[in-house]
C-alpha cells in the first residue's frame, strides 16, 4: 500500500516562494528599466525582448504567489533586489540581467531541495522554472558573444 511522503516545511517553502515572488517582480523592473534605455540600430529587437522577458517575471510572480497562498501564506508587497551600475551599454545591461538570472535560479534550486520527494506538484513546478532559468541564462549568455564568437562568454 502507497504511503505518503513526508510533510514538506510549509513556513520554509512560502518563505522561499516569496523570495521568488519578489525576485520575479525586481525582474518585472529591471527589463522594463532596461527596455526604456536601449538606443542604437538593434534597439527594436532588443527591448521586445526586454519587454517579454518583463511580461514573463510578472506571470512567474503570479505563479509564486499562487503557491503561496494555497500553501496557506500570505504573498509578499515587496521587491527583490534592484541594483543598477547607470552604465545602460547593452553589454552592462546583459551582465547585469544575467546576474539578476543566476540570483533567481539560486532560489529556485534552494526550493527544489526543499520540496524533492515530498511534494511532486511543487517538485515539478521548481523544476520547470529551473529549467526556464536557465534557457534564459543560456540566451543572455549567447547574446553576450561577439558575432562569430563559438566559446561561451563565461
């Protein structure tokens, strides 16, 4: 007979989830900031992507927030993180963006470890942000290349 896994620590993963509700919303801020300050011929492709990626933060937001309150909590007001170095060349606001990635993705995984074999709707919601986490690393990564450049920027 089936038994049911162990009992995830709700205080832990709503403190988690929230820490990724605010990340997602600083992400919201810092592509729509971004947006607003590319110029030069490549403006037009670059802030849609900026903007979309503006549009996805806010639905993960949505998403954690969700979580939060059935797992009975209360979603945070507040806004990850937002530093800024006011150099708005493409190349600072990529390394930028990409760090913003990695800080969010670091929650995402600490979440993982806290849910993994105790909760699978939860496991699978981690892992599929992982997973959008870093596809988006991937892009920003590639993006950071000089054209014709085949070695990864790190």
């Amino acid at each position: 007979m089936p038994t049911r896994k162990p009992a995830i620590d709700q205080p832990a993963v709503i403190e988690n989830l929230n820490a990724i509700l605010e990340l997602e919303l600083a992400g919201v801020c810092r592509h729509l900031h971004y947006s607003l300050m590319i110029f030069g011929h490549a403006r037009i492709p670059i802030i849609q992507w900026m903007r979309d990626q503006a549009t996805e933060g806010m639905n993960h937001a949505s998403l954690a927030g969700e979580h939060v309150t059935t797992l009975g909590g209360h979603p945070s007001l507040k806004i990850g993180k937002m530093t800024e170095s006011h150099k708005h060349d493409i190349d600072q606001i990529l390394r930028e963006a990409l760090e913003h990635e990695h800080a969010t993705l670091d929650e995402y995984y600490a979440l993982l470890d806290k849910v993994e074999g105790k909760s699978v709707w939860l496991e699978e919601y981690a892992r599929e942000q992982i997973q959008l986490e870093e596809g988006h690393i991937a892009e920003v990564e590639k993006m950071m290349r000089r054209p014709g450049e085949l070695k990864p920027a790190r």
